[in-house]
C-alpha cells in the first residue's frame, strides 16, 4: 500500500487525510467505504490519519480535511477552527456541511425555544441556528450532495492528489437526466428541480423516476422564475416548489430573497 | 488483587456518532462508570411539522447515513397506516427484500470493519487489508453485493430514491434480481468462511441480565411491522410503542433514553434472535448453535455473533423472495395515496434494533406531530448498566487500564450504536 505513485512520471505524494464529522448522519463518509470495487485503490491515493468511524489511530496534521455536517452548536465551531488550522485544505463534503442541508429546516422556526421544546419538553438541551462551514472558516473546495455521490469524490480527490483544478459541472441536473434518455418527469406527473439544480450526480434521483429535490444548490445561472412557470404549466401547487427548494438550505439566497427581483445566482455563502 | 485504573475515552472510535466512556476504579472500587452521549440534536421531530406527508420518508430517511433504508421504510410505513394503506404482496416482498440487502451490508459493515479489528488485534481495517488479505477481500465482496441489491430494489444504496409512499416509483429488472440471487448464492461460502473466522475469536466472558425487545415473528422472523414483544412477557401492538419504550431525559446524554420492566432493556440483533429464534432459517440456527448462541443469551459481547447469523438468514431468505419474485409477472409498482387526517406508527427492525416512526397528519395530510424512538436510543441505557456491571467485574480481577478500556470499547461496539441516530 506504500509503493511510490507517480502521474505521468511524475512522482505524487500521498497527502494525508483526515474525515470529520459535525452535526450529521455521517452518510457522505460511509459513502467512501462503500466503494468496494475501488476502495483498495482510493486508500492507495491518500494517507488516512483521521477517520474516527473507522479507526482507532488519530493524528493532529493532515493536508485535507473533509468536514462533513453543518455547525449546530457552539463547541462545534471550536472543532471546525481547530480542523481549519491544521488543514492545508478544507473540503465541506455533502449537502449539510455546503448548505446546512436538511439540518437547516429546524431555522424555518424563528423560535429555537419551541423547537427545543417540541422535542425535548423541559429537559435543557443546547442548540443553535444551524450554518453551513462556510459562515466560519475558509472552505476550500465544495462536494455537493445528499448523499455525495462517491465516483464524483473519487475524482475530485484524484484532482486534488495529481493537482488539476477541481471544476464543477455549470449545467443543471436536466441536462444529465435528458443524456440518459429517461422521459421528462414532468410528463410522469411528478414535480422535478432537474431543471435548476447542479448537475454532477448524474441525474441520480430523475433517472430512478424520482422527482429531484435539489440537493446540490443551483446550477449557473439557475431560472427560478421559469420553473415556476413550468411547474405551474404542469398543475403543481407552489407549496411543492418551495418544500423541496428549502429541504437542503442550497437555494437559501432565492428562497429568501423576493422572486420578482432577478438577483445573480450566488452559488454559495460568502466566506466569513 | 486489588486496582486503581482511569479510562477516559473522549470520542470513542469505529462507532457512529460521539460518545464517550469513563471508568475510574480505586483500590478495587468502582467509583465512577459512565456511558455518555454527547453528540449534537439535528431536531427532525420539530423539522417535519406543518410539512406535507410526502416530506416525511425524504427528510426522515436522512437521520442515518447507515440504516437510511430502514428509517426510509418506517417512515413509509408510519404515513401508510395512518392513511390507511395496505401494501400490496409484490411491494411488500420487495421492501423486505431491500431490508433484508441493507441488513447484510450494516452487519458486514459492524463485523468487519468496526468489531474484527479489535479481535485481531488491529487499529482499523486498513491494517488488516495487509496482513489479512483474504479475510478484507471477503468482506468488500459480501458487502459490495448487498450494496448492489440495495441500488438496484431502492435506486440507490444511501438514502434511497425508489421507496415512496403506496409502493416503488419504479420496480429492477428481473434479469438483474436473477444476478443477485447468483450472488447470494455463491456468498454462501463467504458467510461459512466468516462464521469459522467468528469461531476462532475470544468472546470476552461477561454476562448481565437484562430484558430483550424486538417485534414478535408469527409465522417469519421479523422484520417489517407487527407485534411488540419482550424476553420478561410483555407484549403490545405495534401502535402502543410508547408504552414499550417509556423515553426519558438524563443528564449526560443528548439521547433519550427508554425502560421497560427493568432499569434498561436491549434491542438489536441479539435481542430479535433471543425472541424469535426458532424463525431464523434452519442454516443461520445451525450456525449460531455452531458459535454458541442459544437464546436467552445475555452476554452483550454476542451481539456481534448474532448479527453474524442474521446475516445467513437474511442471504438464504433473500433467495426465497427472489424465487417468488421470479416465477409471477411484475404488478403496478405503485398504489395511489389519498391523505386523510389520521396518525399512524410504523414499526420495522433495523439493523440495530427496533426502530419506531410516529405522524399525525391534520386533513390536507400535513404533519402536525412526529415521534420518532430509534433503536441505539432504547440501548444507551443497556450500555451504562453493562459498563457499569463490566468495571465491577474487572475491578475485581485486577486488570490492567489498557484491558478494560479495550474491553469497554468493544463492548460499545459490541452494540453497534448508530449515536448520531440516536440523537437524531
């Protein structure tokens, strides 16, 4: 597992690697052990120095972290400066740690006493708003996703070991699901955010007939407005739109802002 | 002899989610013996109110990156019977064979990745992937087939895209369900191979009475909906889950916690197999007579044995299902939904236990109450109490510090706690 590796003749060093997780199902990282027909080779790629779920060994430096879940509490915050400071590269991995994921719904409720209550009674459990990485430290590098689909972080890492730049598809999910050739869900009777969410995950949800919900925020230049129209055309209820366009926190600046202004489609938050 | 030994473990590892373990022993004294859970609450219970029914599954599936299939299926199942929907036979053979598929792939992902290791002296499995070539080999290969089986029944291994409310939104192919059942059939050594390899690991010797609960099989060994059953007598329906698992708060525990007739009770694999275990295939009892297992065994540590013995009959039952499957012609995949106002339980084992989903929908089929007990909850309790009973019993046989926090470890893991569920 330690022979040399070269790209092109050209030795690579094998970076280490750390996973974390914050507030989370730990999902995106499990998604990395379920790579059995190539997780031999990936582990070949890197050096794992961190992975709490699946080892006892920890170390303190690595050259990319991959944070997973969104920051839920104070301590939290700690840990997530902590992993900043000994990380050459931050890397939010999954929908929750870009965008607050489904974790960010508990903000629909602008009363955290009620929501702490709806759940716990009176026993006292500590809780905040729920932000996504990129509201306290630098992220480096965004893998979109709920789940993150894992050929995709095989490449992205492949990216990052052989030092290419890492780009994300621009283009909506759409265009994905019309290459594999499935029929329009639209036409099934099935609302879809195909059209306006990033593509990248190969049309993972459209292609087993199941209406996209928009885990991984926008694409470029994503027309809400239009959807809408569609969505409208096809005799869905606004009420379906605005569920899924709030269900990973990817579309937070549309749903905020008021549709009638076109506002530039900001793919995430700005760094703090 | 008598010891003093300090065990802070801070974050314990190859589990899922935070928790922590604390023992301190003085002069042969346990002083202090703790179990705590301190992961962050994400609060779906308070996410899902005043969303329309259909959120439900999505949202609630996302509470585990491991058992998504299971939590995806309670959930179906918790909406179903409040608007009163019956699955038909094929959507319900192919939901249990899904189950049976998610399964397999969370028990070999416990027993090889997070337990073996500490039976073979390891840090991780990484190590082992050199020096136990054959045995990681095996591993990938009966977990990349029960993966495959999940993509191709649910659309996708981690939080599937098929299951919905009233059936699937598409059915597999039957070509690839007959490729399956090939594979099944020849994981059958693999599963032989593991229970040699089981056979040759020290169980360590600890043993605390405790009361099991898992749902009651009638006529299979259960896995999706039906009666509630406990080791000390106590049977209720399914939709009486509150009066089974009685959740509370504690300090040091972001969890709630649950009781039945004892101070604790233990779900999960040990727990359906001490309930049922004349239901398991006749190849997985064989097997678990062959490791030892007889019920009603109350060594926590069999747990991992026992989900080893899932593991054949969720592979030999899976064939059956397939069998069936194949020799009729596919049926609509999906029934209509008609909302209406109600409230309904879904109860469904899970990999690490039983796993509750409760909805009261108003008339337009909006959530206004979500509930949900998850099975590592109803354990926590279990676990304080056998690490309690486990310090006791080594601060008697004097122990080194680096033994019994390895054997408090292994006892946590022994559980397969899923804490981040848990906490949910």
């Amino acid at each position: 597992m330690s022979e040399p590796l070269s790209y092109l003749g050209v030795p690579l060093a094998r970076p280490k690697v750390g996973f974390f997780e914050l507030s989370s199902c730990e999902g995106c990282q499990l998604q990395l052990l379920n790579n059995e027909a190539t997780l031999l080779d990936f582990l070949n790629l890197v050096e794992i120095v961190n992975f709490r779920e699946g080892m006892s060994e920890r170390a303190d430096t690595y050259d990319i972290a991959f944070v997973e879940g969104s920051v839920t509490r104070k301590d939290e915050i700690a840990r997530l400066t902590e992993i900043r400071k000994n990380a050459k590269i931050l890397v939010a991995l999954g929908s929750c740690a870009c965008f607050g994921g489904v974790n960010q719904l508990k903000n629909r409720f602008r009363d955290l006493d009620w929501v702490k209550k709806e759940v716990y009674g009176d026993f006292p459990v500590e809780t905040m708003e729920v932000h996504p990485l990129a509201d306290f430290v630098q992220v480096d590098l965004s893998i979109f996703g709920c789940p993150i689909k894992k050929e995709e972080v095989e490449r992205i890492v492949t990216d990052l070991v052989v030092g290419k730049t890492v780009r994300h598809p621009e283009y909506p999910v759409c265009m994905e699901c019309k290459a594999n050739e499935n029929i329009c869900l639209f036409d099934l009777g099935e609302p879809c955010l195909g059209p306006v969410t990033r593509a990248g995950c190969d049309a993972w949800c459209t292609s087993n007939r199941r209406g996209c919900w928009g885990c991984r925020g926008p694409a470029e230049a994503a027309n809400l407005k239009q959807l809408e129209e569609i969505m409208r055309t096809y005799g869905f209820d606004r009420e379906i739109i605005l569920d899924r366009l709030e269900c990973f926190g990817g579309f937070a600046s549309f749903t905020e802002a008021s549709p009638q202004k076109d506002k530039k489609a900001p793919a995430r938050r700005k760094k703090s | 002899m008598k010891i003093s030994c300090e065990v802070n473990v801070h974050h314990l590892t190859r589990v899922e989610g935070h928790g922590n373990i604390t023992i301190s022993i003085k002069n042969g004294v346990v002083k202090k013996a703790q179990w705590e859970v301190v992961e962050t609450p994400r609060f779906f219970e308070a996410m899902l109110v005043g969303k329309h029914w259909e959120n439900a599954p999505y949202i609630c599936g996302r509470i585990c990156g491991i058992c998504s299939i299971g939590h995806t299926l309670a959930s179906i199942r918790a909406v179903e019977n409040a608007f009163g929907i019956t699955p038909s036979p094929q959507t319900a053979s192919l939901r249990l064979l899904l189950k049976h598929m998610e399964t397999l792939q969370s028990h070999i992902l416990h027993l090889y990745f997070l337990a073996a290791p500490d039976f073979l002296g390891a840090g991780s499995v990484l190590p082992l992937a050199k020096s136990h070539p054959e045995v990681v080999q095996r591993a990938l290969r009966l977990k990349l087939l029960a993966n495959d089986a999940c993509d191709i029944i649910g659309g996708r291994r981690l939080h599937p895209t098929r299951t919905v409310v009233g059936g699937f939104t598409m059915l597999p192919e039957k070509g690839q369900l007959e490729k399956i059942r090939q594979r099944l059939m020849a994981s059958v050594p693999d599963l032989l191979a593991s229970a040699e390899l089981f056979k040759t690991f020290t169980i360590p010797d600890f043993s605390r009475e405790t009361e099991f609960v898992s749902l009651k099989g009638d006529t299979s060994y259960p896995f999706i909906g039906g009666g509630l059953v406990s080791t000390d007598g106590v049977v209720k329906k399914e939709n009486q889950y509150r009066a089974m698992t009685n959740e509370y708060c504690t300090k040091g525990f972001t969890s709630k916690l649950s009781k039945l007739s004892r101070r604790s009770f233990a779900v999960g694999a040990l727990a359906r197999l001490n309930n049922n275990f004349t239901l398991l295939h006749p190849t997985a009892r064989e097997i678990s007579k062959f490791l030892g297992l007889v019920p009603v065994n109350h060594n926590p540590y069999m747990c991992n044995v026992a989900q080893l013995v899932e593991c054949v009959h969720v592979v030999l039952d899976s064939v059956r299902l397939i069998d069936t499957m194949l020799g009729s012609p596919w049926q609509e995949p999906r029934q209509p939904v008609q909302a209406k106002k109600g409230e309904g339980v879904g109860a469904v084992e899970v990999p690490r236990g039983i796993l509750y989903h409760y909805y009261k929908f108003d008339k337009e089929g909006k959530v206004t109450k979500a509930d949900c007990v998850i099975p590592t909850s109803q354990n926590h309790a279990n676990i304080l109490h056998d690490i309690e009973a486990l310090a006791s019993q080594y601060a008697r046989t004097g122990k080194q510090d680096r033994e019994i926090e390895l054997l408090a470890e292994m006892l946590v893991r022994a559980y397969d706690p899923c804490i981040s569920c848990s906490v949910h």
